[in-house]
C-alpha cells in the first residue's frame, strides 16, 4: 500500500482529460504535490493510505481555474472609474491614478488582494501584466498562487523604468532572480501595438525564442485601436505583429475582438492563442469577441478576468458563463461552447496558451495538483442532472469551498489558509484612502 499526502474523495471529478468526462465516486490521490493516481473511491482501500484525507461528497472537484489575463494590483483601483469607454477610462482615470501611486508597494498589496480574490473563487494560477513584477512575484509566493509573470514593455515613462529597454531589463533581472520557484513563469509582455515601438516588438519576437516565453499582449481590443493603428502604420495591428515576428504558438492576443475571418485563420494557422475576456469587453463596450468562429477554425481560446478597474469581479466561473452565454447569442448557436467546454477553456486551453499543459489544467496522473472543489447542494444548483452544466450555469464562486495549488491547501471550507484576511482587509481600506485623498 502506497502512502500518499492527500485523499480527496468527491462526489464527482471533472478531470479535463479526455474531453468530456465526468466521473462520479472518484478520488484523487495526492504525493509530493502531484497527482498520483484518479481512481474510482471504492478502489482507494488497500491501494493507498494517506495523512489527511477530505470527504467531498456534494462536490464536484476540477483542476484549478486558469486566469489567462490580468493586472493584479489593479485590484486596488476597482471602482475608481466606472462606465466609461476604453480611452477615456485609461486617459483620464486610470492612468494619473497610477502615475500618483504605482510603486513596490502599491503593487505588492494590491496583487495579494487579487491573490486571495482569485483563490476564493477556484483560480490557481494567472496570468499577469503590471509594473513591478517582482512585487507580484512575492505577493503570489506568500499566497501560494501560481502566477505567468509580465516582463511589460511599454514606451512611455513610469515610476518602473524610464522606456522599453529598462523595462525589459527589469523584467528579465526578476526573471532571473526567481528562476526554479514551481510556482512562478514569466511572459514577455509588450503592453499594445499602440504603446510599443516596431523595434521594441522586433527585439520581444526574437528575445522570446531565445528564452522560450510567450509573449501576451493586448490587440484588436476596440476599433478605435485599430482605427489609429491603419492610420499611424498602414495596417491593422495584428498584420503589423505578424510582419514583425510576434504571431505565433508563443502569442497570447489579449481581447481580439475586432476580428475579421482572414485574421481568425492566420491565427489558427499559426497556433496562437487568444485571451478572452467577456466582462470587460463588455463593461468597456469594446464589443463581442468571435469567440465561436475562432474555436471552429481551431484556435486555442482561454479566459481571463482582466484587472477588477475594469471588470470589476476576478472571477473566472462567472467569465465561463459570460463567455458561454455570449458565444451562442453573437452566432445563433445554441451549441457553440457547450459547458465541458467552455470549462477547458477556463483550465487545459488556458494553461495551453502559457506553455503550461504538460503541468497543469486537467486532473491527470502525475500533473500539479492545482484543484478546485465546488459545492453542488445549495438550492440554487439543485436538482444536480448534470454537474459540469450546473458548474458553468448555476454555480458561483461563493460555492468554491476549497482549493488546492501543487498539493497544499490554499482554501478550506471557504477560508483562505496561510494568509491573514483581516490584515488583506486594512491594507485596502488603508489604500482606498490614500487614493481617494492624495494629498
């Protein structure tokens, strides 16, 4: 008999893997931060014995929810600027605020906020675009949160560094510096076509081969966007990424709402992905991503929150009905992103787009041990038919009861374990003051 750390034995298990399973009466063994075997319950006696063992038995368990795109520390800006178009948001709200407060510690703080957002609702891991990235590093660190790294680039100045190449080279120290932590990854991250360089896209598309990182960065968002972009470069953003060496498997394009068939197809053909994020196309009025078109064409789709300045929910159960709901109103298709699979989107294809799915997004032997445990017994998800349905349809995160990031328990029975929600608490009303009254 094999001693294992971890027995969790649920009610049912969607492991991701192979498409479309459910099992009921399952349990997941857990060694060494991995997964060590998904076996039928009645199975586990005299196979496996284990230190702690979990009784799930109104659940169903997932692998860890995977937010493909955000701006963690944003979280303290949540509410600043509210129904507001894209640029005028930015301009005038969002980005003086972070010209007045931006720094280590603004980021820190507001990326531990986000972190135990996340962790409530069933993210384990996320993908992240800020200034400071080395204070997110250590904010996800002490949270026990698996984080994708920005290196952002932009053009203009900050209170980070001075233009593209410090940028970059901050970024790239970080990198340096919390290389073999599990739990951390980096992505390149030029912020816009809109914001960075030709020359600074150029270097980004060869530094990425040569350090093997995606590169995640925002692109077709509004047609404002692309408007500016025909008119400052000839061609729409995405052609201009592609004629400079971006649009590949290793591009993350963030939004991609305003794309036309040929671009779906390029980047199907170039097996890049795409980082959708409804609620804030929505909020911002930026429009409706083809979400249903991209995934006919083959095109690898994950999910993401964006920043809670513009959401205002780090919420990726509710972005999986938003984009469901969406998918099949914008194409008629009452079939398009079914519940299984608008759930792969939010695990295995997210994870995919980050280079990650050899380690985690679906419960598979020998895989993280990144899980989420929802519960399915309250009224409004009764009576349970179909339990991946009334994930996606009726669930919430408030029925996330306990997570679990590489084997430890990161959320048990609704409480967050390791972090101090109380101080989480006054650090955000400390900051809610310093923003409101500057001075």
């Amino acid at each position: 008999m094999m001693e294992v750390d971890t027995l969790i034995h649920a009610a049912w298990v969607a492991p991701v893997e192979p498409a479309g399973t459910l099992l009921e009466r399952h349990s997941v063994a857990i060694r060494d931060g991995r997964i060590e075997a998904l076996l039928p319950t009645g199975a586990v006696p005299g196979r496996f014995s284990a230190r702690t063992e979990v009784l799930l038995d109104r659940h169903l368990v997932i692998p860890g929810l995977v937010n493909l795109h955000g701006h963690a520390a944003m979280a303290l800006l949540r509410g600043i600027a509210d129904d507001l178009p894209l640029m005028t948001w930015l301009r005038e709200h969002v980005w003086p605020a972070e010209a007045r407060h931006v720094g280590d510690e603004f980021v820190h703080d507001g990326s531990l906020l986000a972190a135990a957002e996340m962790l409530r609702g069933g993210i384990t891991c996320f993908n992240d675009m800020y200034f400071f990235p080395e204070a997110t590093a250590r904010a996800a660190l002490k949270a026990g949160i698996r984080a994708s790294l920005g290196m952002i680039a932009v053009e203009f100045p900050s209170a980070y560094a001075a233009d593209a190449t410090g940028y970059l080279h901050k970024g790239l120290a970080t990198r340096d510096a919390y290389r073999g932590e599990e739990l951390l990854s980096f992505c390149l991250a030029p912020h816009a076509p809109y914001t960075v360089a030709d020359e600074t896209l150029s270097r980004i598309a060869t530094l990425a081969e040569e350090i093997d990182a995606p590169i995640h960065t925002h692109v077709h968002e509004t047609a404002e966007e692309i408007a500016q972009g025909i008119a400052q470069h000839g061609v729409r953003p995405l052609e201009r990424l592609r004629r400079l060496g971006l649009v590949g498997p290793r591009l993350i394009a963030v939004h991609a709402v305003h794309l036309e068939e040929p671009e779906i197809e390029l980047l199907a053909r170039e097996g890049a992905s795409i980082a959708h994020c409804p609620s804030s196309n929505l909020k911002l009025a930026s429009g409706i991503a083809p979400v249903a078109a991209c995934l006919a064409k083959g095109v690898n789709v994950g999910l993401g929150t964006d920043g809670a300045a513009s959401n205002n929910r780090l919420d990726i159960l509710g972005e999986m009905r938003t984009a469901a709901l969406l998918a099949k109103g914008a194409s008629g298709d009452a079939r398009a992103v079914g519940a299984h699979e608008a759930l792969r989107m939010a695990t295995l294809d997210g994870a995919r787009a980050l280079g990650l799915e050899s380690r985690i997004g679906s419960i598979v032997p020998g895989k993280s041990a990144d899980l989420a445990a929802v519960e399915l017994s309250s009224p409004e998800t009764l009576p349970c038919f179909d339990p991946v349905s009334d994930l996606v349809y009726a669930a919430g995160r408030e029925h996330v009861t306990h997570v679990w990031v590489a084997g430890e328990a990161r959320l048990v029975e609704r409480r967050l374990a390791g972090l101090d929600e109380d101080e989480i608490r006054a650090k955000a009303a400390w900051w809610r003051q310093r923003i409101r009254n500057p001075s």
